[in-house]
C-alpha cells in the first residue's frame, strides 16, 4: 500500500488526478459508515475489557500433544502449547502490541491477538503484526 499513497501524494502534489485517490481519502468515512465503525469499535473494547474479566480456560500441565492452554499465575498469564513432539512452550499472553491479551488459534497453532490482528508463532515469533516484537519466553 506504500506505493499506492506514494503515488497518491504525488499525483496531488503535481495537480494530476489519481484513480485511486477517493478511495483512500481520509474525507471517506460519513456519517452512514458511524454505526458500523461504532460497532467494530466496540468489539475491540469488549475483547479488551473482557479477556482480563475471563481467566484462562485451564492450567499448563494438563495439555495434550498438538493443543494450548492458558494459566495464571501471580507474574501474570501465560500460554502453554505442547508440540507433537511433546516438547512445551510457554509464552507470556500479553500482545507485543499494545498489551491485549492472546487465544490460540488451533487451526493455525498461533497466537492471536483480537484487538489489532497480530500474530504469534507458538515458540514467540511473530507472524503477523502489527506487533514487532516476539513474545517474552515464560518458564514451563
């Protein structure tokens, strides 16, 4: 998207029209788009608010081969996942982000964020971002 706006700027600069410079105006949003906007605002603070209201669904030593957990604990929460090799991984369950809290997402054996989309492989790394920094390592 970075080529696009470059070509955008430059395209208002020089006075020519760009085919695409509606499209990404920052005078798009209308009033019409607010109750959409309003509603996907909300579904971020309600993850926000309640993923620290809800405490983990289970504790760490109990995970089967090829599935993740979260636990608390008094340093805070963190996710385990055991590989199919049976080798544990424990992660903090914070966002690199801006500090929403983490689900796995089995499907993909990642850890994501619902707040702004990032994800995280389950060894730390990220996948995703907005996100840039990996995960701190938690011990098992």
């Amino acid at each position: 998207m970075g080529t696009v706006a470059g070509r955008i700027l430059a395209d208002r600069i020089t006075g020519d029209t760009n085919p695409h410079g509606e499209l990404f105006s920052p005078h798009r949003v209308s009033l019409r788009a607010a109750p959409t906007l309003a509603q996907m605002n909300t579904a971020v603070a309600l993850d926000l608010i309640g993923d620290r209201l809800v405490p983990p669904d289970a504790d760490g030593d109990d995970v089967p081969v090829g599935t993740a957990r979260g636990e608390v604990r008094r340093a805070g929460q963190k996710g385990v996942y055991r590989d199919r090799t049976g080798a544990v991984h424990a992660v903090s369950l914070r966002c690199t982000h801006l500090g929403c809290l983490l689900r796995f997402n089995g499907a993909e054996r990642s850890w994501d964020c619902s707040c702004h989309g990032s994800r995280f492989d389950v060894d730390d790394t990220v996948l995703e971002g907005p996100a840039t920094l990996p995960l701190p390592r938690r011990e098992v």
